[in-house]
C-alpha cells in the first residue's frame, strides 16, 4: 500500500490516487471543459466511475452516454472505455480499479488527443 498520495497533472486535467491497496485503487479524475481521456483498455483491470459533479460522457465499446451527478458508469475489463467532459464546467469522477494490476502502464491507448497512443 501506498501511503504518500499520488497524481499527476494531464493535458486533460489532473488524477489524484485517494487509495492504493492489494485489491484496489480510488482515484479522482477531474477533467477541465471540453477534454477527455484516451479511448483506452485495460487488461488488469475493471473500473466504476461515479460522477460526483458536472456530467460525464462516457464512450464504453463505440456507445456514448451521459452520465449527471450520482450515477455510476461500469466498464468491464478490456473494454475500450473514454471518460469525456464535453460540458463548461469542471467534471469530478471518483473512479474505483479492481483488478490484478494497477499500474499506469496497463493502459493501451487506442486514440488520443494528445500524441500518447500505443
């Protein structure tokens, strides 16, 4: 377990690791207005995201929905997933990893706005 908390700012806002343990990791993803993460899979991992403010555009497997405050998206391990904040206001998404693995490099980039893909 980690015990000194861990983030990083992105090109598309900033995560912040709330809690890192054996058989999970919780993170807050907050996305500026009119960003979005890397349509991306895991292979370790599954994810729940609960949107905690603004609302989410959650592309899961080429199918977009919104998500307001308080509802929770699922993506299920090796989904192509893409978390997007296509509103004005900043996006707040409290996201739960459950898996094997949880390190950053268990992502598999498909598309990115950003130059990162794999």
């Amino acid at each position: 377990m980690n015990s000194t908390p861990e983030y990083a700012d992105t090109p598309w806002g900033r995560w912040e690791v709330l809690l890192d343990s054996q058989d999970c990791k919780v993170k807050r993803l907050i996305v500026k207005p009119g960003q979005r993460l890397s349509y991306q899979k895991h292979r370790h991992r599954q994810e729940t995201w609960m949107v905690v403010s603004g609302v989410a555009t959650v592309t899961l497997d080429g199918i977009v929905s919104h998500y307001q405050t308080g509802e929770i998206a699922q993506i299920p391990l090796g989904a192509a997933h893409r978390l997007s904040n296509t509103g004005t206001d900043t996006l707040t998404v409290i996201e739960v990893q459950r898996g094997t693995y949880f390190g950053e490099d268990d992502i598999i980039r498909l598309e990115d706005d950003y130059g990162r893909s794999n």
